[in-house]
C-alpha cells in the first residue's frame, strides 16, 4: 500500500532566503548544506545557487 506523504504548509514563514533568490554567502550555504543532506557541501549549495540565479 502506498505512503501518503505529509503536506507542507506554504503560508508559514520560512527559515532562510530561497536558494534561487541570488548567489548566497558562506554562512547561508552553510546553513542550507546542513539541511539538505543530498548537497552535503557549503561550495556544491553555493555553485547551485549560482547556476538558480543565472
């Protein structure tokens, strides 16, 4: 049987400035890296945010 995933509420206010918002600094990449576990690396959140706001 299927998982149904739970839903994400878009009216609350988020923790951080979107990633594709412009280039991001250290400190916010690094803030970002931890918490997507996928990116795992301050330099690879900041290239992304690079090629996003390109």
């Amino acid at each position: 049987m299927p998982k149904s995933l739970p839903l994400v509420d878009m009216s609350a206010p988020v923790c951080c400035a979107p990633v594709a918002a412009g280039p991001v600094d250290d400190e916010a990449a690094l803030e970002i890296a931890l918490r997507l576990k996928a990116l795992a690396d301050p330099a690879r959140v900041k290239l992304m945010s690079l090629l996003f706001s390109s």
